[in-house]
C-alpha cells in the first residue's frame, strides 16, 4: 500500500483535500490527522471492520478501547445510552478540547470499537483539521494515537509516517501539534468521576466545574505494573495496563534533589559507557551543561510544563535516531500537569525509578 502525505494548512482548509480524506474514511479505511493533543489514526467508529483495521495498523492489543471523536454534541447522544448530567457540564467546560469522557455505550456502537466494553470513551478535539474531517466524513472517528503500539506518540506527521507508511492509504499533515500528551480521561460510571488517564485537563479543573470530589485510578499512581491484582482486568481506557510511549533504548527515570540526580545520572553514564554502550540523557535547559553523555536533549525550562510536554514525545523519538543504547532521564514532578507527564514517563521507562 502507497501512503499519501496531503499538507493541510490549519487556517484555511482545503475543503477539497479534506473530501478525499473524508471518502476514506466512508469507504472504512484509516486516515491519519492532527489533533491538539498527539496525532490520531481515524476510522469509521460505528463500522466494526473499520475498527479491525487500526488494531492491525498498529498492532494494538483488540482489549485496548478506542476514544470516538466527535463534531458537535449530538454525536454524544447517538452513541451514549444516556448521557449524564456530569458530561453536560463537562462538555460546555472543556469541550472542543482535551477531554476523553467514558461512558454507557448504546447497541450502535460496535464492541470492536470499545475493547469490549459496555462503555464507549468520547472525545471532541479542538483542532480545526480534526473538527473538518469528522464533519466531512459525516461519521464519528474512532483514534488512538497513530504510532506503532507501544513506541511514543507522534506529534509531527513525519513520526506518523515512520510508523504508518505502507499500511494505511493517507496522512493529512498538518504540523506539530500544540499539546503534546494525550487527552485526560475521565470515567463517569463509576459511584464518583474517575480519573482513568491524566492530561491536560487536571483534578481541580474536573472538580470546579462538577463541584464534586473526582478520584485518580490507583494504578496511575502505581510505579510498579506486576500487581496482582491488576491480572486479568480489561483496560477501562487506553494505556491502562501496557507498556506505552516506549524509545527503542532502555530508559530509566532518576528522581530527588537536582543535584543528587545531576550526579547519580553522570556516574550511570559513566558506567554504561566502560560498558561500551551509547548513552543518551533528558535534561532541562538549567541542567543541560551539567552532563558528560555521548547525546543531551533539553526538554525545555523547568519551569515550563507545557514545554515539557509538548517536547517528550518528540525527544523520546529523536533518540531512536541517535541509536542510543541506554537513557537517563530527570523527573518533571511540576505543579500542574507533572502527573500527566511522568504518568508518561513511567510507562515508556516501564516504572524503572531510581530514588536519590
């Protein structure tokens, strides 16, 4: 299969362009876009084969649930058995943005699309390209992130074509996108609103708006995935149970005091290297010139979380172009989506945390 690249400029589509993606779309085949969080791969939600098809593009486990995206709060309807006053005041908050809320599926919406699960996860995203090709198309788009399971989230088209050229008919570039991590995920069948996925949409935000208590999922908090009790239970949402978001090299997360980390990070450089290994390591602007190691990538200020994570993903990806053996990275415990970037972290470093 030939991948076509079509460039879509953000602030004036090309209606035409965006009508042979949307026949794609129709047809039941995989269309690859923008959105403001990471780039997704789009299929016909309510289309059972369609659904198949991202499975097999990204060799993506079938129990993983898809997120349907939507256009305008109707679609929320056509797919929900009812529709919660809680996602009422979420959606007029938050929505077009980075929220994913699960909830009752009704018989429309095909169990190959939900993993299986008697609940459907629904997002609308706020991206013009996004918003078109749902529009177009006339269908709701099922999208996880269009990357390769398990390998980190692109944010720029080229990451989609590294992983997707050759098995899916079209990618519709239209540049890097502005958040950088996935939506928040927020589940509204359970006793309280869950927290299944952190984002971009934070605890507190969720809870002014609700007036509520909202509840974080133990096993976001988790640093270890062996937990037994864990065995056997279906993800609820995406990533919630393998490995994600991973480099090619092994990367281990070094968290406490800056310069304990700054120090323990040299000296397993220095290690890895006698060993003749290629190491790479993920620093911030402040810390950068602090390390001996054969490839540094700053992950932006400190203190500018949004920076951070619209940087990870693509540093994560810039250091399998390197070919580097090992990476050490800091941690990013900052005040308001930290959560949401080390959750990340964690994954693709598979909770391999040493404490200094």
């Amino acid at each position: 299969m030939q991948t076509k690249i079509i460039r879509i400029d953000s602030e004036h589509i090309d209606i035409e362009k965006m009508q042979e993606a949307a026949a794609l779309i129709c047809e039941g085949e995989l269309v690859a876009f923008p959105t403001e969080t990471v780039y997704g791969l789009g299929a016909d939600a309510l289309r059972p084969e369609a659904s198949v098809k991202i499975y097999e593009a990204k060799g993506r486990p079938s129990d993983n649930p898809l997120i349907v995206h939507i256009s305008k709060i109707e679609d929320l309807k056509r797919i929900a058995k009812e529709v919660p006053e809680q996602a009422k005041k979420l959606a007029d908050a938050f929505w077009p943005g980075p929220l994913t809320m699960v909830v009752w599926k009704n018989e429309c919406v095909p169990y190959t699309t939900t993993g299986g699960m008697e609940t459907v996860a629904v997002r609308m995203p706020n991206h013009p390209v996004a918003l078109s090709l749902i529009s177009e198309s006339g269908c709701l788009i099922a999208a996880p992130s269009a990357n390769t399971s398990g390998k980190p989230s692109p944010t720029e088209a080229s990451h989609v074509a590294l992983d997707m050229d050759g098995r899916i008919p079209m990618i519709l570039d239209g540049g890097a996108v502005g958040i950088g991590i996935e939506s928040t995920i927020v589940d509204l069948t359970e006793e309280k609103p869950m927290i299944l996925r952190p984002g971009y949409i934070t605890k507190q935000m969720l809870e002014e708006v609700l007036g509520e208590e909202v509840v974080i999922d133990p096993g976001i908090l988790a640093t270890d995935t062996t937990d037994p009790s864990q065995a056997g239970q279906k993800p609820k949402a995406p990533g919630m149970r393998y490995k994600h978001y991973a480099p090619k090299a092994d990367l281990v997360l070094v968290e406490g005091d800056t310069n304990k980390v700054v120090a323990e990070i040299n000296r397993l450089v220095s290690v890895a290297r006698a060993e003749g290994k290629s190491v790479g390591v993920i620093a911030t602007d402040e810390t950068k010139a602090m390390y001996q190691a054969d490839v540094v990538f700053s992950i932006g200020a400190r203190d500018d979380e949004d920076a951070i994570a619209q940087h990870l993903y693509k540093i994560l990806r810039d250091f399998d172009e390197q070919e580097v053996d090992a990476i050490y990275s800091e941690s990013f415990a900052t005040p308001r989506i930290g959560q949401a970037i080390m959750n990340r972290l964690l994954k693709a470093a598979g909770y391999q945390v040493l404490y200094v």
